[in-house]
C-alpha cells in the first residue's frame, strides 16, 4: 500500500537538539558580540572622552556672558559734557530657548505694546544675529511696570530676558551733532572689519565725527561673566567675572558756548561755520546747519523718519562744515595775491586799471567784475595790490593770474590746505579739488587753458573748498605763514593730540617775506575798518561789519556763483530757483596784531559775501572776544579714566 504523504513522519530527537544547539550558539554569539560594542563605546566614552564630555556637560549649564564696557566721555574745553552715558532696560529674546516666536511676540504685544517697527527691526535683527544664543534686542526704554509685567509672567516667556545697558546720550542733541559725532548701530559691513573678541556683544559704534575717529580709544575692553542657567537659558547664579575696562574720555578743543553763539548767528540758512585757534589749531566751533539729533539714530529711526532725512533737500546728515565742497570766491583772492608776489610778478606798488571788463590776447571772451552791469562802467578803477584786496578787485587778479604758469598757481595754493586734508582727526574731511593740467587731463580729458587760471584767480570755475579748508586759510595768514594742522582733540587721560600723528610739526607757506605777510594783514583789516572814503575807496565789508567794532578785525569777503551766466546777459538773482543763487563766504582773524581766532562763515545759496556772511562772523567774533556769549549751565569737571594713549581709528565779493 502506497504511503499517505500527509501523514507525520516521526521526529528525530537528535537532529532537534542539534539544530537548537547551532541557534542558540548564534545567538549568544551576536548577544556577546553586541554586549562587547556596547562595553567598548562605554569604555571610550567613560575613560578616553571623559574630560570632553565633562565639559561639553558643564558648558550646557555653564555660559560665558560678555559684559559691554562704558563707553568714554566727550567734554569741550571748558569742561561741559557734550557726550555721556544713560541706563536704560531692554527686551531681548535669545530665539533657540523659545518654542513658538511668533507666539511670544504675541504675548509681549498683549503685554507691553510693541509697534509694527520693533517688530520688523527685531525679524531684521534675527536674521543677522552673530551668534547661538545671542539676546536679541527687541523693545528698549522698558519702563519699571513694563519689566514687573515681563517679571510676573516669566513662566510663559522662554528665552524673554530684561537687561539693564549703557546707551550713549548727547545733551545737546543738534547742537554738536556735526562736530561731536553719532553712534549707530552696528551692520554687517562692519563686522568684517571689527575686532570680534572687543565687540562680541556691542550694538553701536562710532559712526560720524570725532566719536568715530576715536572709536578705538572710546569703546574700551570687554570683560565676561560666567554663569549657570537653567534648561531655559534662565541664569541661576555666578561663578566668576572679569570687569571691562571702561573707553577714555577725551576732552576737545570745541567750545559749546561759541558753538551756541555761531549757530544762532547762522540762524536758520543752510551753512556752516568753523573757527579755529590759530596757535594750536584747536577747532574751536563746527557748525553745520541744518542739523539732526544724532539721539534718534540711539533710541532708533523709524524707516519713513530715516527716508526723511535722506531725501529732504536740504540735506541735514551733510556735514557743510567738512563734506561740503563749493567754490571760494574772492575768499581765494589772498592767496591770489601772495602767489603773484612769491612769484617775482607783483609787487605792493604795481597797479592795475581795473574798468570792470578783461580779455585775454586774441580771445573775445570778456571775464567781468563783480559789479559790472550791460551799458554801465564798472571795476575799481586804478587799483595796486592792497586796494584791489580790499575792493575785491576782480580784473586786478583776472590779470595776475593770466600772467602765471600752468599749475603755478595750484602749486602755491596746495601750501594752504587746497586739494588736501590737512586736520588731523576730524572724521571724513574732505579734500575739496584744486584743479591743475594733470586733474583736468583726467577728469575732462582736456588740456589746461590759460581762461582755467583767470577763472581761478578769483576762486571760481572747477576750484573747489570746504568751511573747514577755508577757516584754515584764514588761520594760516593769521600766523603768518606758519601752518598748524586743525584738531579736534585737546586731551584725554593726560595724552595730548600731539602724540596721535605724526603729521603734527607745523609747516610754513615759502618764499613770501615778513613784510608780505603784514602787508596781507593789513589789506584784509582794510576790508572791513576802511570806510568813510568814497565808495570805491571804502573796505568790501566796512558798511556791514565795520562802523562800530571795537577791535581789530582782519578778513575778506566772498560771493561765489552757482550757476553760468551766458555772455552778454545780466546776472538776475530774482530769476534764479533758490538753490540756484549765489554762495556767501567771509573768512576773517582778530584780533589782527595778535590772533586768537580765525574762522570762516558760508551761506549757502546766501548772496552777497560782505553782507551775509560778514555780519555771521561779526558776532561770533564778538562772542568769543568781548564776552558775549549765551548762558550755559555749570561746567562739570572731567574725571578722565586712565592714563593709557589713544588710539586713533584708523565769483564775487
């Protein structure tokens, strides 16, 4: 019978054990082998990465917290704080201790109120924060009952911490706001250049002025802390610090109440003034108007009041003073004057008939004076060299300057500060263009005529000046000669500013004599104290500035024109757009014997020199001589931090 293959077959125990025997050994064999991987990691981890893991466990509730230093102080001469310090409490938020942020933002706006521009300036932030676990600035100017609402729902905020900081304040808000400078915050382009270590936790640096000249030596050195937090990122307690060390202070030459009389004395025009400490070259005012309160640029802009400031017409964050680059005009005149004499091609005596018209040989084209009119006689009639300075002579000086050299003139005229920087530490001065062959030849791809020497024989076609550059004019005659480079800086803990640069040993104009200079003097104080002699004999100024002034003022006046007037057509002011006019330049030193202060006044868009210009610098002068200067409050005394040096970052009449 065939047998039924579904009928059980018997089992053989042997082959059951042996088969079980071969399955157990392979387990226990993958068992122990993973028994040993296990053992090996716990031995690796245990013994040979013991010391790294300790620490990585410890930096999990163990974190190093820089600590920002004080920033330094700025007062001016006489001991007034132009540039301090003020506590404030902030919200910060670091984002990886927070669950949802959008959430917590929503509770803090339910809770404190935040606008629609911190919530935007935060999102910005966050995106370029700098590193893990950064506080992330949100809201600042918390009041007391801001942070007791914050304090009293901590346990829902994550990552929401309050914190007191330092946040720099200017008590004179617009006043100083060209000369002292601004903080703003930090940017990304910045960061590349700064220190990382110095500025691991810093919102704001220097930006304009002398508070960024001096950035280096006012922002001083970190210090850190180290503390325990929790799983929140909350601190729990301390386990050591290192104090920073504060920035210095520095005192300037400024002094704030001439600061106060120049700006009431520019008023409300668009303008600048800036005078200076002959001896020393100490800037004793930097006026730039108008102006902005660099404490927005701290408390923070909104968007539509930075776009403001950016596209007003009248430029507020122009620093005239520094930045502004416009023709000199007659101001120009002096050193006109004096190159023709170290040239060997005037002297005092030489005279001109000036009749209000010149031509040069063989060419049509007429250069006019300044008072010339169609179908009327015009210019100062026979004039030498000290009458055509103070009847701002324009034909004397077309043909002085028709007789020079290509580039003779701009070689004289750099002796005196055009076309260079010659300030040590003012912030982003300017070097204005003083035109010769060589800049023509690159700028206009043209050569040099001989009508590119008489325009600039009375300060106007492509010769371009600064306030500042022209103060400095002024300063040098006042010296006779003698060049002292414009400073801002007196002192700070102790370091004069003649330690910072080694462009510090004043210079001297050549080839001009004693008597030259004198000479000038005189001319320049004829243009204000001659009146009284008929009106082409009369000093430019003597009407407006002259009558009554009870010392000895030396100066000379400038209009500087805009735009061209065709040939044959009459200069109309009235027709003219407003910011099409003319420019209102004086620049002047008293007392003349022995000076003291040398300063330059500009009007933009003014008109004329005498008469605008004249009066501004009348009154500064007369505030910083006979006393009659506003009233300020007492000065507080500097206390200066250290005695380590500083380090500096790097057409008319």
């Amino acid at each position: 019978m065939p047998r039924n293959p579904k009928t059980p077959q018997p089992i053989d125990p042997e082959q059951l054990r042996q088969a079980f025997a071969k399955r157990a050994f392979v387990l226990f064999v993958v068992v122990a082998g993973l028994f040993s991987v296990l053992g090996a990691r716990l031995v690796w981890l245990m013994i040979v990465q013991y010391e790294e893991y300790r620490t990585q466990s410890e930096d999990n509730h163990r974190q190093t917290v820089p600590m920002v230093p004080v920033r330094g102080l700025i007062y001016d001469r006489n001991g007034h704080l132009l540039a301090d310090n003020q506590p404030i409490l902030s919200i910060a938020i670091v984002t990886e201790l927070v669950g949802d942020l959008d959430q917590t933002l929503l509770d803090l706006d339910a809770l404190v109120g935040l606008s629609a521009d911190e919530r935007s300036a935060f999102k910005d932030r966050v995106r370029r924060k700098r590193r893990p676990l950064e506080e992330v600035p949100l809201k600042t100017g918390v009041t007391p009952g801001q942070r007791a609402i914050v304090e009293i729902n901590r346990h829902r905020l994550h990552g929401v911490v309050i914190s007191p900081e330092s946040v720099r304040h200017y008590p004179f808000d617009e006043l100083l706001a060209h000369a002292v400078g601004s903080v703003r915050r930090i940017s990304e382009e910045d960061l590349i250049d700064l220190d990382a270590r110095r500025y691991r936790s810093t919102r704001f640096m220097g930006k304009r002025g002398v508070e960024a000249f001096y950035e280096q030596s006012l922002h001083g050195e970190p210090g850190f802390r180290q503390v325990e937090v929790d799983v929140y990122g909350v601190e729990r307690g301390e386990f050591s610090r290192q104090r920073p060390s504060p920035g210095h202070d520095l005192v300037l030459h400024l002094d704030v109440d001439l600061q106060i009389a120049a700006t009431r004395a520019l008023g409300s025009r668009r303008g600048a003034v800036v005078a200076i400490e002959p001896k020393t070259g100490g800037i004793l005012a930097l006026v730039s108007n108008p102006s902005y309160d660099p404490n927005l640029f701290v408390s923070g802009l909104t968007p539509p009041q930075y776009q403001a400031l950016l596209d007003s017409r009248d430029r507020p964050l122009l620093n005239r003073a520094t930045d502004g680059r416009y023709a000199p005009g007659s101001t120009f005149k002096p050193i006109v004057g004096l190159a023709g004499l170290a040239l060997d091609l005037t002297d005092w005596e030489r005279t001109y008939a000036d009749y209000g018209e010149f031509r040069l040989p063989n060419q049509r084209r007429v250069y006019r004076s300044w008072n010339w009119q169609p179908g009327q006689p015009g210019g100062q009639g026979i004039v030498n060299l000290r009458q055509a300075v103070f009847r701002s002579s324009n034909g004397y000086f077309y043909n002085l300057g028709s007789q020079m050299e290509v580039d003779a003139l701009p070689e004289f005229a750099a002796q005196f500060g055009y076309g260079r920087v010659l300030s040590l530490d003012v912030a982003d001065a300017d070097a204005g263009v003083l035109p010769d062959s060589d800049w023509k030849r690159g700028e206009r791809g043209e050569p040099w005529y001989p009508g590119d020497t008489v325009n600039m024989a009375i300060g106007q076609g492509d010769l371009l000046a600064t306030p500042l550059q022209v103060a400095t004019v002024a300063s040098i005659i006042a010296n006779r000669g003698l060049l002292v480079p414009p400073r801002m800086l007196k002192s700070s803990d102790g370091v004069l500013a003649e330690t910072l640069a080694p462009n510090t040993q004043p210079g001297r104009v050549e080839g001009l004599a004693e008597t030259d200079w004198e000479q000038m003097v005189d001319a320049m104080e004829d243009v204000i104290h001659l009146g009284n002699q008929g009106y082409l004999r009369n000093g430019i100024a003597w009407a407006h500035i002259g009558r009554d002034i009870g010392y000895r003022l030396a100066g000379k006046s400038g209009t500087a024109q805009v735009v061209e007037i065709p040939q044959g057509e009459e200069y109309d002011e009235e027709l003219l757009d407003e910011y099409s006019r003319k420019h209102a330049w004086f620049m002047a030193f008293a007392p003349a014997d022995d000076p003291v202060i040398a300063l330059s006044a500009f009007v933009e868009n003014g008109g004329g020199g005498s008469s605008v210009a004249g009066p501004i610098v009348r009154e500064v002068v007369d505030a910083y001589l006979l006393g009659k200067r506003p009233e300020t409050e007492d000065p507080t005394p500097p206390a200066l931090a250290s005695d380590a040096p500083l380090t500096p970052a790097a057409a008319g009449t």
